[in-house]
DNA sequence: AATGAAAAAAATAGGAA
DNA sequence: TTCCTATTTTTTTCATT
C-alpha cells in the first residue's frame, strides 16, 4: 500500500532507515511470542481446549493453561466473552452521542453515568468541541430516544449532538 | 445422521429443489428468557461450564449445551473471543472519524475502503451532516495519522473531521 | 522458572427414556 | 426436557531440564 503522498514541496530527504509499515514489536509489558499467539488463538475462539492451542504453539496442555492464567492475572487478558449479533437480539438501533458537559465536568461522573444506562455500549472523553462520545444501542428508535432523554437528564451534561447509525458497514 | 429439526416434516413431497441449509430465519427474535439469560452469562465469561450456567438458569447441562449449539447454529451468537486490554498490546491511540464523501458514493465503496485498512475498527453509516463514521484503532499517534491519511486518500472522501480518544471510560 | 507426563477431577457429547 | 455414560478436557501433582 504505498501511496504517493507528495503533498507537501518540502523535498527533506527521506531517512532510508525508517520502514513505513514497522510492524515493530517492541514486546510492551512481558508477552513473549508465544504469549502473544495464545491471546490471537483466544480472540479467535475463546472456547477451543488448551491441548488444541498447544498444538499450535507447540506447548503442552499444562503450560499452556499456566501462560492463560498468568495473562489473566496480569490483566493482559480480562475475560471471555461470547460475540452476539445484535440485530438477532432485537437491539438494532445505534447512534453515537456527542456529550457536551459544564465546565468541571471530570471523567469520573461520565463514567459513572454511562454505567448507569444499560443502553451504552461505549464511552470516552475525546479531544475537539465536545467532551465525550458515548454509544448507545437500543431495541428501537423509541426506546433510544428515551435513552437519550435519559442521558440528557444528567446534570452535568448540557447538550447533545447525536448522529443515528445507518447501517453497519463492518 | 441426526436431523434436529425434523419435528414438522410434512409428508408433502419433497421438493427437490429446496436448498437443505436454508438459512430461513423464521423466527429472529424467538428467543425465549432462558435463551437470553443463557446468552448473557456467555458474554459475562465465555469459558464457564454448561453446569455452571445451567444452575444459574435452571437447567441441566445438555439441555443448556443444546440450547447453545441452537444459538450458534441460528447465528445469534456468532463467537468466543478473549477481551484483551488494548493498552497492553500496543494499538492504544484510538479516534472516530466523521467521512464526508462525494455527492453519489455508496455505501459499499466506503465499507471496501474500510476494510483495506487494518486500523478501521468499525465503520457505518450515520444520519447527519456526515455520511459515514469509522472508528480508527493505532499503535500511536504517528501510526494513527498514517492511517488517516490513507484514508483521506480514497477518492471518494472529501474531508475528513476526527477527534482523538482521550481515555476510554467502558 | 518453566516444562512435560501422568493421574485425578470435571466437563462435554450423544443416546435413551 | 432429564438422566446416564463414554469420551474428552481441565487441573493438580510430580519429576525433569
């Protein structure tokens, strides 16, 4: 994927050291390889028997289990979960709200009223006008709509500014 | 060998031309409490045994084993996957980015872009002044400015307006 | 410290009622 | 659906490098 980017006219010469796609792994924390394909092999099926992941690590059962355990309770690895489809749920209506907040607004009471409204799926303060953006996911518009109202209701939250999802595209 | 739905073969004959794995979804929102309560303790912890969440629902394990391999088979759930601290693995930089684009774009040619790059997250559609919002996900913020302006490049987006993730609150 | 092998305990996958 | 059972997997224990 090399894009000619030649936009800007100042010709600097480009350093022939730097490689545009480092996939540099600079092993954050203390994943070995090995850990590190455990986890992709647990993201890609949560469920599969540790003698299987073994197989492909060329690990025993045992060790392998030890290395899952440690990554849990490093935190590297924080749970299990099943993926849903939503739209079978019934849950289909998404929107991205943006929240605008008073002046001393800290991210503590965001966080604590997101938790409060089963409807948000995501939240967290960005850079640019507004001071957050929280996913909502509803059964319905009206029941997004109440949602909505419900996080307007907050007392720190002066505006919002939603935008309704269309349709997923991934 | 074993047909788990045949509890309705009406004798009619057979047509032939009837595609067995019809993915007929007769009923999508047929779930009954159980199966919901069933789903929910998977996401909680996908790795939990059957008799484990059968106690929670009360049911014995096969009959929550079938129930799940029922919601796999019908698609509602899709998965197992670990949930990985992000900031652990290194793609830690993370921005939404609203795509506005020329006048007839659809929104298959945005849902091909965003699937050239490993950095988009998710990606929809969305009512509002912009036409489409992708979630971007990066090692940093030179890797994330990269990718954007990947992005930016695709011949249908005409600008661009993002907004960079402070902290993450869910 | 980390691994593999073996044994014990637990869970799973089907079958039958 | 539950119950039952053979098979597989998890988990502990122990010996090895």
């Amino acid at each position: 994927m090399n894009d000619p980017q030649d936009g800007e006219t100042l010709s600097r010469e480009t350093a022939p050291t730097e490689p545009l796609s480092a996939h540099a792994e600079p092993a954050p924390g203390d994943l070995d390889e090995i850990d590190r394909r455990i986890v992709a092999a647990l993201m890609n099926d949560a469920r599969q028997s540790f003698a299987t992941i073994g197989a492909s690590v060329a690990l025993s059962a045992p060790a392998v289990k030890r290395r899952v355990d440690r990554l849990r309770a490093a935190g590297i690895i924080t749970g299990f979960t099943a993926v849903v489809d939503p739209s079978r749920l019934g849950w289909t209506t998404e929107a991205f709200v943006e929240l605008f907040c008073t002046g001393r607004t800290n991210p503590d009471q965001i966080q604590q009223a997101a938790r409060k409204h089963p409807e948000v799926t995501a939240a967290c303060t960005v850079t640019g006008e507004a001071d957050a953006i929280v996913q909502l996911r509803a059964k319905d518009m009206a029941h997004l709509e109440q949602a909505l109202e419900r996080l307007r209701a907050e007392p720190f939250v002066t505006r919002t500014k939603s935008v309704v999802v269309l349709s997923r595209l991934t």
